[in-house]
C-alpha cells in the first residue's frame, strides 16, 4: 500500500488507478475546502499544492501523489492565516466563496515564490494575472483578488490583525465553509439522473428492474405522464447507490425504448412553417419560465409564444411613422437587426440537493436562491406539512437566477431518499451544468428608432424573438417601454420554443439583450443628429437617478478626451449605454432581531449566494446600535427561520433592511423598557452595555409597504405606463409575490476597449460604472457586486455563448474550455461610483444593485468598438472570427 | 449525468500526467486498461550534446521545460510555446510526451455520446454540425485541429522523436498528414514516446510563438505559430514557420518563409509574405477567419522578431 503525506499526516492511497487526488482530499478525508468544479483542469477550484506546486487535483491520479506532501486549503491557514487569506479577507476578494479556496492555494504559492525571490516589491496586474491564469470566478472577483494578492506580496498583511467587510469571509478563505456539495451524511447515497439522447422522442418503455436488482441501488422514474422528451437531456429516472461508480453501472443497466419524434432545434429553424411543434396545446403547462415572475396570457402558434405586446403604447402609430420615414430615406431613421446569444449561469456550484427523511420530517439542503420558497413548493408537492420539511442552505457557490426553483436535482434527491430510506446526493456534473440548469436565451431584436424633427423620440419599434428552448415568458423589448419615452413605441416579444434545454431567469432577465440593441441603436442616433450621446441620453431619458448618472458620466475626463475612430492596427474607444432594473420587492418578508444571551441575534429564512446578505444585514444591525458587524450573530439560509426573501430581482436588501430597523427600532425600546440598569452616564458604548445585560427579548417586523412621499420625478415605473403597468403589477404581487417600488436602479458605463485589428482581439482597458440603487448598505460588498456585474457583463459582450449540434441540439459548449467566462488577465481597471439617492421613500433607502449593474456593459462595450473601429457590430459575443470578418475588405491597417 | 454511448476507447492507453486521460476517463470516454509510464534517466529531463544540442526526456514537465533557461537561451520558440499553454497548474503537471500524444480536444469527440472517426463511427460529426474552432486546412476526413503546441513548436525546429521502438521519426513522421482521421498519432499499439531530440540552434537564430485567443489565457488556440529567423545584413536568411490550430497535424508555412528568405527584414516585406500563409488552405463553411488570424499572427511575429 502506497501512502501519501497529506497537511502533514500519512495517508493511505487506494489501488484504484482510477481514483484521482481530489478524491482522496473530499470523499476520503473529507478535506471539502477542495472543490470540484470542471472536472478537467481549466477552473482551478480544485488546486492543491503537491509538493508545493499547484495542481489540478481533478486531474491528478491518487497513486502520482505517493511519496509526496500535500498540502490543501485547510493546511495553508491551520496554525495562523496566511497572508494571502487575511488580504482576500480584507479586500472582499470573494463573493459566493466556491472558487476561493484554489485561489488561496495558488496565490499562497505565488506570494511566497515571489517574496523568497522579489523581496517586498509589488507584482504587476499581468504577473498576477498571468500567475492565477488557472482559475475562474463567476461572480467576478477578480478586481479585488489583484489587489489582495499585490498587498499580501507586499508585507502589508503579515500582521495578525484583520478586519472582513464579509462577515463570513473567514470560513471562505479556510475551505471551512460547508456547501450543499459538501454535506454528508452516514450511509448517503449518491445519485444520478438519467437523460434522454434524443432531441425529441417518446419514451415507450423504461425498464428500472435491471438496475433495482444491482446491490444497494435505488431507481425512480422521472417522466412526466405523457412519456414524452423534448430536449437531448430531458430527465428519464434517477438512480442512487453507495458510490458514484455503482450508480454509473446502475444507469448503464436501465432498459429504455423510445420512438423518435421529428425535432427542432433552435431560433431560425424553430419558426419556419413546418418546423415539428414541441409542445402540444394539452402539454403547454410543461414548458419552463425564463423570467423571475409568472408570466400572462399570449397567443400560443406552433412554436411561436406571442406577441405579448402589452407594453406598447400607439403601436400602430410607431409602425406608421417607421415605413413613412423609410420610404422618405429619413436618414435619422436607425433600424438594425441584433443578435446575442445564449449565456450560461455557469454557477462554479452545481445544482446540487442532498435529502435525508428522519421518519415522515425531510432535511435538504440544497443550493438554492430560495430557502424558504422552496420548502414551500416542496410541501406542496409532496403534500407534506409545512413544519415536517427544512430547507437548508448555509453557503450557495453562485446561483445568477439558475437556483430559483424546485429543480431536476432536488425531485431526484427526495424521491431517492424516500425510496432508498436513505439520505441521497444529487449534485450536477459540468456538463449538465452547462447544458441542462438553464441559461439566458439567445434572442433575434429587430429595432427601428426615429427622432422627431425637434430632436426628440418620435417612434421606437422593437421586435424580439428569444431562443427559448422548452420554456416561454421572455421580455425583451417590453424592457424598453420603461426608459426613452415616445410619442409612440411598438414592442413586441415572442418566444421561439424548439427542443433545447429550457432557458431560465438570468441577472436581469431580458434587460442586457435590450439594452446591446436598443442602446447602440440610440448610440447610432446621437452619431446621426450630431450629439453628443449623453447629451443626447440626458434629453431623451428624464428619470431623475439616471439624470444624476449621465452629469456624472459626462464629466469623466475619458469621456471628455474622446476622439472619432482610428487607423493602424490597435485602436481604442470609448463607449457608453444605460441600464436600468425594476425596484423590487418581497411582501410579508420577516425578520427577527433578538438580543440572546448577550447578543444581538438577527434570524431570517433568505439565503446568501455571494451577494453578502450576511453582511448587509449585520452592517446594518451594527450601525444601529454603534457595534462592529462582527457582534451580530446572523442567521440565514435555514426555511426554519421566520419567512425571507429569495434571491432574485435583487430584492432581498430592499426587503430585509426596512423590517430589521423597524424590529431595531422596537427592540431597542423594549430593551431600554426591561433594563433594570440604565447604561453609566457619558458611556461610549451604551447599547453594547445594554445588550450584554439584557434579558432575551425577540422582536419580528414584517416588511411593510414604503412611504409615499417620493421625490420630483420618482414614481413606480409600471403606474408610469398606465392601467396596463397597474395591471401588470398588480400580477407580480399576486402571483409571483413581488412589489414593484418607486423609483429605478439604474447604471451608466462609460467602457474604454482596444482592439487588435489584425488578430481581432478586443481588450477592455477601463470600466467607469455609475449606479444609483440608494443608499449602499454594506459599501465594501456593493462594489464587489457592482465589479462582478460588468465582469459577468464583459464575459456576454466578448466571450461566452452556448454553442450547439444545430441538427440534435446537443451542447457542445459543455466543459469550461469551450464555454468561456472572462479570467482574471481580462479584467480592466474598474471605478465605480455610487449615487446614494433617490430611495429615501424606502425605511433604509436602500434597494438591490445585483441587475442594473450588469445590464448596460455589453451595449457600452459595442458602442466602444464602434468608436474604436467605425463598425457597428450587431452580434455578441464579439470574438475574434466576428471582428475580422467585420473588418475584412476594409482599410487594411 | 451522461452514458456513454458511443464507441469508447478500450485499448490500453499510457498515462504519464493523466491531464488528458483523467478526464476522459471520468467521461466514460476511455475505460481500457491504464499502464501507467514511470520516468528513468533516459525519459526524463533535460540534456545537452557537445554541439548544443538539446534532447529532453518526454516524461519532463512543460513546466521545467518552460523555466530552463540553457533552453530558453537556445530555443527560444520551444521554451515560450511552453509558457504559453494550458494553465500553471496543467503545465506543472503534463509532460512533453503526454503533450504530443494528447487526443483531440474536439467537442464532439469529448462527447462520450456522440459517435465520430476518432471513436470507430464512419463520420466526422463536425464536418456537416458545428465546427467554429475546427480546422482552415482540410487535409482529411476528420476536421479536428491538432491539440498539441508542442508538436507545432516542435516542428519549426526540425526535431526528431525517439519512441520506445523507432528513432529518428519527425514531427510529421508521427503525427502522419491529417489524411488519417481516426488517429491523432501514428504510434502503433503499445508504443511510447521516450524522448525528444532537437538539432542544434543555428547561428543568431532569433524565434519566438504566439497564439491568437478570445481571452488573456487558458484558451485552445484559434491559430498559433512559431516563428524561427536569422536575420544578418538587414536580409532575413533563414526563416521557419510552423502553425498550429488550422489543421488535422501542424503545418510548416513554407510559402511565407519563402517569401522572406533573402528579402530585407522591413515593415513591406513582411506584410507581402504574410499573405501566403493561408496559401492551400481550405475554409470549412465557419472557419474562413482563422486565416484572418493567420496572417495577421505571421505578420505581427515576423514583425516582432525582425523589427
């Protein structure tokens, strides 16, 4: 038997000569801090030092580590924090946390490569770049991450004070920090989901026996009643066993037949005449949701779901004044046709759930964006009492709008559990992840715009069709009825159903695809009318917090010093566009403050996906009582816990923060009330005197409705439109339990690009992000989130898109080499300012910055390009292939 | 979770590092036997011949070959192309031999479900599917572009490979003219690569590679070369081209080398010989652009090395 050194203890390896080092380091150490993420070395989570030199331990056979000393992310801080650990502490160089500790393990290594030989001089952004070149982070971190690892390279964090923004940052840092993946229990399971091969088929035997009669195996059956398949990778059945190779043979042994339906696959072919039809009229209910609320009736042709058109306002109108200004070749007249594409959450966490009965009660823990909803759909569906199901969901490796509901991956785990009497796992591999766990659909916008002879909005006219897959309730152009208004506007949205993977709600649903045509279709206007294009949005766009933005953005001294196009090979730009999301929140959202045993104590059932909810809440509770965050025992991500928000619609700050200070607010009275000793007169720290002799006392606030004193000009968007908007709010609430507020999140990017024209490579140099969410809860956090966004926002406009099999539907872009998300080295230099009003109608004046902030950075990086290069491109990602061929035949450089 | 359903590949395979073969042993992609390769004197590290030639071991880390700086001093295009793949954890681990022997990264050939040349089916999926990152040069049924860097940098240099059967083979030797589209290599069964041997450095030699990419790095190259030249005189005299990503093997760009050599090494010059480097090419219906690249990355190296 070989043995290995692992954190400085021997350790037995297995024969196996297929067990790999990550093995080992999770399932037989239960060293969990190592996270698998890729499974074929291109994302870096599973880093572990070999000998000293970072590995991709997913990669690695067990038996190549004998001999040698490992050394994972709990070795690296076990005695003392390492350097590097206190400076990603301290510069919030983390969101969900899943990526971090292979980062740690590289830059750890780095950093004392570069100290033993550099001293205290400071690396480079490209040598560190170059250096963590290995390894993704989804949320975006990469600003902060630069800069922890320079400052630790430097000596500035080899003291033994430090100081988090995020509270939870330490379990990150250390690997201690428990995901869903990371759960296990005695005797768990692991299970596997069986998916179909064919694009579209009916399923007319499914034979489970062969597997049911292998040792320790569980088998359900996961068809719907009309045994039909839509998707290549539809859910079959599930199977769990003792390990991951046995219910690998137990897939293998399930007996299926099916009969092969003519299928569709994609955007074009899905509205041709004769294209088959995926779902029947009996079979619409089947379909998936791609927005964050429920969606309302529209016509349902074949494959084609609309127009839902609700939000035009004089249509025909709009439709008039655009062919009367073609046939006059009004030469203000834009009209173009965008294409973007399908963007992947690529959540480094998979969908992952682990269900255990203890009798008739059910714990999961799953990662999830809704702790609590989903404990509510669950009891619903398995007519289950609401008090006998638990949620849980301590920390969640991103989730981008993914996680938002009762998934593949948790029916298989329950009905696994439920069958197997046992607790089961059932975690996504990558290419489910990026296949079948939902994406932002590629759309089709046809966009006509027309100033008016005075130089206002005339008519804009906006037709989207989304590549919706087996899913529907796409709004794209409707987006545009809330910003520019017209004399008249036409927006029509269509879903163009085929069989491909359900597309899901993604940041901001519906709100980037708009913004990359609509914005460079205004982009294109203010060239025509000679404005300039602030200028032109400052006319056009009267909401007073995107008014604050376009001042600010017009006086960036990069905005000032821009110049028209150039020749030569590299070329830069500057470009800029608008975003905006709904302020939304949740109803009956509660949160309880306590003060317990001498502490202050804030229980809430939401959950924290990287976004900082632990934060926002402890700053908050902190400022209120002048205590440091730290003193504030948060307790989320358990469905226990009085009902929170979920996360998405970025509403979670904006309904948290209102019932905390209210329940700060009375818990203070009642603590002042019940203290038999008032707090020393002149004392500094009255209230923490008060808490540490304060009886328990509780105190529950549900979110109640905001004020309705607003500022000029600050209104809800959607009473703004009209009965229609009255109507379609009133729906939100109802059905989706979401308040559409006052006023409008907004962003504004002034974005520097270069391109290479000759290899047609275009590298973004500068990122000015302006955001007006209200007053910024938990600073150091926000920025974090608003870097990400235009990280996430780069990786739509540059790099990533779903590539398919256009006959089979099958995705090609399954593996993190083919599904690109921006790395380190391509992030720029990002500044970012906030405009804290706006709000002040909200208790807090704070509202969620996740959507607007990502929603205008592809629009304002095309606009760049076409600053830079004098070519509009009209398709993203705009990669290489599509700049030279942009460029082909023009002035050679 | 996917089945494979496709022909896998159940020979025996060799593992040096396993960064290939892990992965496609968790796809179900391969499930023969494993024979693992361990390192002697002879298969491993790097050594120097009386005349400055190199051989290097192919069990070496691209790492070490990556940070030697004799080799760096001597073959410049080896040592970057090196450095310029795959990730600092990949390059710490993988090993020269593994490096030219690697399987094809195509997507349908990763596919454990999706038949193709490379695993027994009769079609290259590729050819009439999605083929965005596939090759400019159809040279063979198969339409995949060679993985290997190192056999692209390899073959710039004229080196030979020493198998555990054969010796004095070359690049093309082993890798065979992309005719034969069920196989990456030319090895036969059960042979392995031993080492590599590199002729010695010509005089003033200058080289250096480049890869054109979406991203900063960690990417499949669209297009890469290596570019080796002495230039004496102002006049480039000897030039070697190799470019990797636009075909089934690496390619030697002889036209463009031959539109340099003898020429004065300036701006002009240059941008006439990038041009026929694309010269045989044939664009499959998405790839018309690598050509694009392609002599844009010969002019913009040439450039870098002569000006």
């Amino acid at each position: 038997m070989t043995t290995t050194t692992v954190n400085g203890r021997v350790e037995s390896l297995p024969d196996d000569p297929d067990a790999l080092l990550i093995d080992i380091v999770r399932d037989q150490l239960k060293l969990t801090g190592t996270k698998l993420v890729c499974g074929a070395g291109v994302c870096g989570a599973c880093t572990v030092l070999v000998d000293g030199a970072p590995v991709a331990s997913c990669l690695m056979p067990a038996q190549a580590a004998a001999g040698k000393a490992v050394t994972t992310v709990e070795g690296i801080g076990a005695v003392r924090l390492h350097p590097v650990q206190k400076a990603f502490m301290a510069h919030d160089a983390l969101q969900c946390g899943f990526c971090t500790p292979g980062f740690i393990v590289e830059a750890t290594a780095f950093c004392d490569s570069w100290r033993a030989t550099r001293g205290a001089a400071v690396p480079s952004r490209e040598e560190i770049g170059a250096a963590l070149s290995g390894h993704l982070c989804r949320c975006g971190a990469y600003d902060s991450i630069f800069r922890a690892v320079a400052d630790a390279c430097a000596g500035r964090f080899d003291g033994d004070n430090v100081t988090a923004p995020r509270i939870e940052a330490r379990d990150k840092v250390t690997g201690a920090a428990k995901y869903t993946v990371d759960i296990n229990h005695d005797g768990q399971l692991e299970g596997l989901i069986l998916r179909s091969r064919e694009a579209h088929a009916r399923i007319t035997a499914l034979d489970l026996a062969a597997a049911r009669a292998l040792a320790g195996v569980t088998a359900v059956s996961l068809l719907g009643d009309d045994k039909i398949v839509r998707y290549v990778g539809e859910p079959i059945a599930a199977v769990a066993a003792p390990d991951r190779k046995s219910a690998l043979a137990a897939l293998v042994a399930i007996k299926l037949t099916s009969e092969r339906l003519p299928a569709v696959v994609g955007l074009d072919a899905g509205r041709k005449d004769d294209a088959p039809v995926v779902f029947d009229k009996a079979s619409r209910k089947r379909a998936g949701n791609v927005s964050e609320a429920a969606g309302g009736p529209a016509p349902w042709k074949q494959n084609i779901r609309g127009p839902t058109a609700v939000f035009s306002t004089r249509a025909k109108k709009a439709r008039n004044w655009v062919d009367e200004a073609r046939q006059a070749n009004n030469a203000l007249l834009v009209e173009a046709t965008f294409r973007t594409a399908t963007q992947q959450h690529a959540c480094l966490e998979p969908h992952a759930a682990v269900a255990r009965f203890d009798g008739d009660r059910l714990t999961l823990h799953a990662s999830t964006q809704q702790v609590f909803h989903l404990k509510e759909q669950i009891a619903k569906r398995y007519k289950l009492d609401h008090d006998k199901v638990r949620v849980i969901a301590e920390h969640v490796g991103g989730g981008f709008g993914s996680k938002a509901s009762l998934g593949t991956e948790t029916i298989a785990a329950i009905e696994l559990a439920r069958e197997a009497k046992a607790p089961v796992r059932v975690a996504y591999d990558r290419q489910e992840e990026l296949s079948v766990a939902g994406y932002r659909p590629a759309a089709e916008l046809k966009v006509a715009l027309l100033p008016s002879e005075q130089g206002g909005l005339k008519a804009l006219s906006v037709t989207a069709h989304a590549d919706t897959g087996a899913a529907t309730n796409s709004t794209i152009a409707g987006l545009a009825r809330l910003i520019y208004p017209a004399e008249a506007k036409d927006l029509s949205d269509f879903d163009v159903i085929s069989n491909l993977p359900p597309g899901a709600a993604f940041r901001g649903p519906g709100g980037p695809p708009m913004a990359f045509a609509v914005e460079q279709a205004i982009d294109e206007a203010a060239l025509r009318l000679n404005v300039d294009p602030i200028a032109l949005r400052k006319r056009w766009d009267p909401d007073p917090n995107r008014q604050r933005l376009y001042d600010w953005a017009s006086g960036l001294e990069i905005w000032r010093n821009r110049k028209p196009s150039q020749n030569g090979r590299y070329r830069r730009g500057i470009g800029m566009a608008t975003g905006y999301w709904l302020y939304l929140w949740q109803p009956n959202v509660k949160v309880e403050v306590a003060v317990k045993g001498g502490r202050i104590v804030a229980s809430t059932a939401t959950q924290d996906i990287g976004t900082g909810t632990r934060s926002v809440l402890a700053d908050t509770i902190a400022r209120e009582f002048d205590l440091e965050p730290s003193d504030i025992d948060v307790r989320i991500g358990d469905s226990s816990l009085p009902e929170g928000p979920g996360s998405g619609g970025s509403r979670v700050t904006a309904s948290v923060m209102p019932p905390t200070l209210q329940a700060v607010r009375k818990l203070k009275a009642a603590m002042l009330e019940q203290a038999t000793r008032k707090p020393a007169p002149g004392s500094n720290a009255p209230w923490r005197e008060l808490i540490a002799r304060s009886p328990d006392i509780a105190v529950v606030e549900t979110r109640g409705e905001d004020g309705k004193n607003t500022a000029p000009g600050v209104r809800s968007p959607l009473r703004e439109v009209g009965l229609i908007g009255m109507v379609f709010g009133w729906m939100m609430r109802r059905f989706s339990n979401i308040a559409v507020g006052a006023g409008v999140p907004s962003s504004v990017q002034v974005i520097e690009v270069e391109v290479d024209t000759w290899l047609g490579h275009v590298r973004v140099l500068n990122v000015h992000t302006g955001i007006a969410v209200g007053k910024i809860a938990a600073p150091a956090l926000a920025r974090s989130q608003a870097c990400g966004a235009v990280i996430q926002g780069l990786g739509y406009a540059l790099y990533e898109a779903r590539e398919l099999d256009p006959k089979t539907g099958d995705v090609l872009t399954a593996g993190m080499e083919d599904y690109r998300i921006p790395g380190i080295a391509d992030t720029p230099e990002i500044d970012v300012h906030f405009d804290e009003a706006g709000f002040d109608h909200v208790l807090g004046n704070s509202v969620g910055i996740g959507e607007a902030s990502t929603v205008p950075t592809s629009a304002a990086v095309a606009n760049a390009i076409h600053n830079a290069i004098g070519v509009r491109l009209t398709e993203i990602p705009i990669r290489p292939d599509r700049i030279v061929e942009a460029l082909k035949g023009r002035d050679a450089a | 979770m996917s089945v494979a359903t496709a022909d896998a590949i159940s020979a025996p395979e060799y593992r040096a590092a396993g960064t290939d073969l892990s992965e496609r042993r968790r796809s179900g992609l391969s499930c023969g036997a494993v024979i693992d390769l361990t390192a002697s004197p002879d298969t491993i590290g790097i050594a120097w011949g009386a005349d400055g030639a190199a051989r290097i071991g192919a069990l070496t880390a691209i790492a070490a070959i990556a940070s030697d700086a004799r080799l760096a001093q001597a073959y410049p295009g080896i040592t970057a192309a090196a450095q310029g793949l795959a990730t600092p954890q990949i390059r710490h681990m993988a090993t020269l031999g593994g490096n030219l022997a690697q399987r094809s990264r195509c997507w349908y050939f990763r596919n454990p479900q999706i038949a193709c040349l490379k695993k027994g089916g009769t079609d290259c999926p590729a050819r009439a599917g999605n083929h965005l990152y596939h090759v400019a040069f159809d040279l063979g049924p198969c339409v995949a572009p060679h993985p290997s860097t190192m056999a692209m940098a390899l073959l710039a240099y004229d080196a030979k490979v020493t198998t555990d059967r054969r010796s004095g083979l070359s690049i093309t030797d082993l890798l065979g003219d992309g005719s034969n589209g069920a196989a990456d290599n030319l090895l036969a069964p059960g042979e392995r690569i031993e080492r590599i041997e590199l002729p010695a450095p010509l005089a003033g030699e200058r080289a250096l590679y480049k890869r054109a990419i979406s991203r900063s790095y960690a990417e499949w190259p669209l297009v890469e070369i290596c570019v080796r030249a002495v230039i004496s005189g102002g006049t480039f005299q000897q030039v070697h081209i190799a470019a990797g990503g636009i075909a089934p093997v690496p390619l030697r760009l002889t036209a463009s080398a031959a539109a340099l050599e003898g020429k004065p090494a300036n701006a002009a010059t240059i941008a006439q010989a990038a041009a026929p480097a694309a010269s045989g090419a044939k664009p499959l219906p998405m790839t018309g652009y690598k050509l694009e690249l392609l002599t844009g990355l010969v002019r913009d190296v040439v450039e870098r090395i002569a000006l």
